[in-house]
C-alpha cells in the first residue's frame, strides 16, 4: 500500500510567480509532508515563499545560490530520507497538480506486479493551452499504468530505496535532462519506469507559442539561449552514454531535438544566440566538457 503519511513532496523553485502558493495549496492534504528546495530566489519571492511555508506547515530550505535542479532535488531526497519518508514527489515550480494526484499514483502502483523493482512513476499531464492529455487518454492502455524510457520530473513519485540503490540525480546536468538520465540510468541497473495513464496534473513546457508552417500547426518553446546550452551538451552526452543501451530511444530523442532547432530558426527571437550556445553546448557534450556554468 502505498500510503500519504510516507510520502514528501518535494517542490524546487528559482523565482516563482506570485501564483505558486494557489497551485501548491491543493497538495498539503494528500501527502505526509512537504518540502520546498529554493534555488537562490530574491529577496520578495523568498518573503512570499516564507508565508507560504508558514501558512501551509512546509518546510522551506533556501540555497544561497542557485545550485541547478538535480543538486535541488538531491538535497530534498536526502532529507526526505533522514526524516524517515518511503517516497518523493517532485515537483516544478510551474506544475499545477491535480486534486487526485496522489491517488492516481497509488492505482498505478497497486496494479503494478513488480513493485520491488519500481524506481519512479511519472504522471500523466495536460497541456495548459489545449487541456489535452500529453500522452492520450487513460483508456488508450486499458490499464492505470504504462511502462515508459523516461518520466518528466515534475510530477514523478521515486523511491527513495531505489533512488540509493541508483544513485542521485546527475548534478553536473544542473538543469535539462536531469529527469531523462536519471531513467536511463535506472533502467540500466534492472529498475523500471511507469507513468499513469490518467492525466494527474497540467504541466507546460517553455513558453510555447503556435505557428503555421505548410499547413500543419507547430509548436515553438521559446527556451532562453543558455537553456539551449543545456539541452543540447546533455543530450550529446546522454545519447554518447546510451546510444547501444537504448538505441531507438537516442536516436528519436536527438531527431527531436533537431526538429526543435529548426522552429528555432525559422519563428523564435535571439535566433542566432540560442544557436551559437546550442553549438557550444554540441562541442561540450561530444568532449564530456559538464563543468561550464552558464546563466
């Protein structure tokens, strides 16, 4: 049985909206406890994220610099763990969770037969401008569950056995694809990884705006050029790491990629810097080059 009272959640944040105590507030009834990591916030957000914290009886850690995602949520599982919790729920600043997230976690993890090997369950999620499940409707798989390659990290519930038995998340990723390693690493070592079919929360990735291109609607993310960096140095690196391990996987995320690059081009501004920091980051990742810190 999966059970509230052994599960924290864990929410890291680098200046939130002033909107992030109404998103969050939902969560404080379905979990044991509830762990805010900030990353360096100013001086206003850290004073709102204080009344919060009180408000809602949150523990709040306050980095004094901002140490990236993965170190965040390295920091949060290992408190979670000293403080005796089975589970972490992680969450991004921007997610909006679903009034029933964690019981939608706990149907897919009932009917899940390999429960000792279970390593992270991703949610399913809507998109916040069209409200569409991302990954279809919960029918589709006839089941609460669906094994994946990778999870997004918001939303994802991991156990904490597993998560010390694989290790932490990879700190020198500092920002992207710290979700994506972390899965691939965990597959490799025998764990698996699910995500619900139902759609648990609304997530967005980016600031996206809508194009047309030849008839058919594109989506532009609009990531800032040092987000680029990271995207692209992690994915090289990733796919250096697991391209004879997952090869189908690599290969379509590195596609994907491409594709993103090209709507850069041709519908994003600062076209010309998200590029030169993509190269940048291509030539880091090909030489394993994870120590250069860009903000």
């Amino acid at each position: 049985m999966l059970e509230k009272t052994r599960i924290l959640a864990i929410v890291v944040t680098h200046h939130p909206d002033n909107s992030f105590a109404s998103r969050f507030e939902r969560l404080a009834g379905q979990v044991g406890g509830m762990l805010i990591v900030d990353n360096n916030s100013d001086a206003e957000d850290v004073s709102m994220l204080r009344e919060v914290a009180g408000r809602l009886n949150v523990t709040l850690l306050l980095n004094s610099q901002n140490l990236g995602l993965a170190s965040a949520l390295n920091i949060g599982a290992t408190r979670a763990i000293d403080d005796g919790y089975e589970w972490a729920l992680l969450f991004d600043q921007d997610t909006l969770p679903g009034d029933d997230i964690v019981d939608g976690l706990r149907e897919a993890y009932q009917q899940f037969p390999e429960k000792g090997r279970l390593a992270i369950m991703g949610s399913n999620y809507r998109d916040p401008h069209t409200n569409e499940p991302v990954f279809g409707a919960s029918g589709v798989c006839g089941a609460a569950w669906r094994e994946r390659k990778v999870v997004i990290t918001s939303g994802s519930l991991i156990s904490l056995r597993a998560y010390e038995a694989i290790g932490g998340f990879k700190a020198e990723y500092f920002v992207d694809c710290v979700d994506l390693e972390y899965c691939l690493r965990a597959r490799s070592k025998g764990f698996k990884v699910i995500m619900t079919c139902a759609p648990l929360m609304v997530h967005g990735i980016g600031r996206p705006t809508r194009h047309d291109l030849l008839g058919k609607k594109i989506a532009a993310g609009n990531h800032g050029r040092v987000r680029w960096y990271y995207m692209v140095r992690n994915d090289i690196h990733l796919a250096k790491k697991y391209i004879f391990r997952e090869p189908g996987w690599v290969l379509a995320n590195l596609w994907t990629r491409f594709k993103s690059m090209i709507v850069v081009c041709i519908f994003e501004h600062d076209r010309f810097a998200k590029v030169r920091y993509s190269v940048m980051g291509l030539f880091d990742g090909l030489h394993s080059k994870l120590d250069r810190k860009l903000s």
